[in-house]
C-alpha cells in the first residue's frame, strides 16, 4: 500500500521542487521515485542512521529524512542535492509524507478491523480495545450490504462501488470473496430499510451499467454497535439465500422484508417433510399441474377474490370456481376460506423451499 502511495504523491513533489525526489525503506532501497526507471535499487548509502537523527541527514549528494509517524513503519525521504534548501525539502516531505502515510494506514487498518468485524474473525473482548485504538465511532447506527456477483467479481466492479462512498471514514467497502463486496454503510437520520433498498437499487443500476451485469443485493437490519455488524451480515447472506429459493426475479432483498419466507428458510428439512405429509396426502400437491399453480398464485395475489381473479385470468366466475373445487377435492383444502389459504400458502412455499434443498423425508 506504501509503495502506491508514495510513488503517486513524489511526483508531484518532485515537480514543485524541481528535483529528483524518492522514498526509501530501511535498507535504502528507492520503494518510490520521480524517476520510475530507477524504482527497485539501492540508493547507494548507509540509510541506518538518517532514522535515528532529529532532522535531515545528508549522505554524499543527497538529503534524507525520515518519515514522522506513529506507526513504527521506518521510511526516509530522498531529495537530490546536499545544500540547505535541499535539506529543508527533506524535512518538509519527511513531515508531509509521513503524516499522509499515517492516515493511509490507519484507513486501511479500520477497513481491515470491519472486515474482520462482520467474519467473526475477532474476539468480542478485542473489538472495543481496536475500537479505541482506532478512534473509532462506535454507537453510529450501520447496516450491511451484501453485493454478490453472478460471475467472478473483478477488481473493477469494487472500484466502481467504492467510488459511489467516498467518505472512508464513515462507509467501509469490504472485498470478502471471489463473488461477494460487503458495504457497511453508516445510516443517518429516519433512514430505514426502503431508503436502503433504494440505494442498493442505485448501486446495482451503476453495476449493471458499468460491468452489464445485474448483481443480487441483500440488505441486513441496521445495528447500532459494532459488534453487532456480524449479524447484520449475516442477515444480508440470508436475504440473498432466501430470495434464491423463493423471490428468484427479485434481486434486491431486505431481510426485514422477508416475512414467512425466513422462518420457512430456517426450519429442518425434516420438518418441512412431516409438515407436508399432514396438510397433503402423499403426491397429492404434486399431481396439480402448471395451469391449477397458475390460478392458485393469482387468487392469492388478489386477496382471495373470485370475481377479481377472474376477471384477471379472462375466465368465467363459474370456470374459476370450478377450478378451486377441483383443488378442494384433491387436497381436502377450500382456498375460499382463509385458514386453508394460510395452510396451502405455507405448504406451496415449504414445497419450494425442499425442491431447492433436497431432501429424503
């Protein structure tokens, strides 16, 4: 990360001041320089002792300085000449640098903690040690975002999402595998989760336009602590492996909207089989064909009205009432009467949800 860092900024010093101008590490090897050419060697001097002097330090026709910093990371500026304005640019990019590369490290280092944050990959008890360490807000409320890409996720498509937050020190960008970018994002004001899925429906319209794939959002609750943050998470995986199995043309889930569908989600398989086996004989829901599923999905969209569904599925009233005693007689359930809606909606879903998961029961 140095490295890049450096070499980005002693360009532009070394353009201000009109000199050759580099960075080396504590072997004096050039890690950054003005001439690109040059990157990789050895400048030529003993360096050991430009990181124990209070000020520049010149060695033959150069002035070094070290890097100020609180990091323990040993670096010392490099400025071509050994006169007194030479050695007074040293010490003012040692100071300027070092202070660049201090922040730098630190961002770098709370991406790093939130990463290991929303993994589990960190004590409970050293989470709020870091959290002081870091300077970091601990009681802003946050909400994670699980952005999953169909194919492999290039490094591109993480620039594209970072560069849509670039206030670092609030909104964290997080790469957690090949398919998956987490964003934590720090939720202000009355901000809740329709707020939230209209900005993954931002995120994913700059995706899908920059890359022409649509990626699958999920949406976890919002937390107010860090802790917290790996449940949240957790959340948004859930909300993108329930929406696989039952929203499958949905591709951004909150999993505060999830409903029924996340308690199906979390049930034992072997439950779901026993549950069927007593709502159906056996077969029984399998012998319905594409056209009776058809007509069941839309007289529970409009809320179990005859006259409605009918008039939405162009079909006669008495056609359609025909078709729901056909159901009754094979299943034993009246989908006009509510509870048995109730049981044959949940026995459809718990249906999907197995014929996604198989299993024996």
């Amino acid at each position: 990360m140095s490295n890049r860092l450096f070499q980005g900024m002693i360009h532009q010093v070394s353009e201000a001041i009109e000199r050759m101008a580099g960075v080396v590490d504590e072997n004096g090897v050039l890690i950054a320089c003005s001439e690109t050419g040059r990157l990789g060697e050895n400048c030529g001097e003993d360096v050991v002792p430009v990181f124990s002097a209070e000020g520049p330090v010149v060695l033959g026709a150069r002035s070094f300085c070290r890097l100020e910093n609180q990091s323990g990371s040993l670096f010392a500026v490099l400025i071509d000449g050994a006169d007194d304005l030479a050695q007074h640019y040293a010490a003012l990019c040692g100071v300027t640098l070092g202070s660049v590369e201090q922040f730098a490290g630190e961002r770098f280092d709370r991406a790093n903690f939130i990463k290991n944050v929303i993994l589990d990959n960190i004590l409970p008890g050293d989470i709020y040690l870091r959290t002081r360490e870091l300077h970091f807000n601990s009681e802003v409320p946050r909400a994670v975002l699980l952005i999953r890409m169909g194919d492999n996720c290039e490094v591109s498509v993480f620039d594209t999402v970072q560069s849509l937050f670039p206030d670092r020190t609030k909104d964290f960008v997080i790469s957690v595998s090949e398919t998956d970018i987490a964003l934590v994002k720090e939720v202000r004001g009355s901000l809740d989760a329709r707020d939230l899925e209209k900005l993954a429906r931002s995120i994913a319209d700059a995706v899908s336009t920059e890359f022409y794939s649509q990626p699958s959002i999920g949406i976890g609750t919002t937390v107010t602590t860090i802790p917290e943050l790996a449940a949240s998470y957790k959340e948004a995986q859930v909300s993108l492996e329930v929406g696989k199995v039952f929203d499958t043309e949905k591709k951004i889930i909150s999993y505060d909207y999830l409903g029924i569908a996340r308690l199906i989600y979390q049930l034992p398989k072997r439950l779901c089989g026993m549950f069927l086996q007593e709502v159906f004989k056996r077969g029984t829901i399998d012998s319905l064909d594409q056209e009776t599923l058809f007509t069941i999905q839309k007289f529970f969209e409009n809320n179990l009205n005859v006259s409605e569904t009918s008039r939405k599925l162009f079909v006669h009233r008495n056609t359609l009432v025909y078709r729901l005693e056909k159901i009754k007689k094979l299943t034993g359930l009246d989908l006009r009467e509510f509870d048995d809606a109730i049981v044959f909606k949940v026995a459809l879903m718990v249906k999907k949800y197995l014929d996604a998961r198989p299993t024996r029961y």
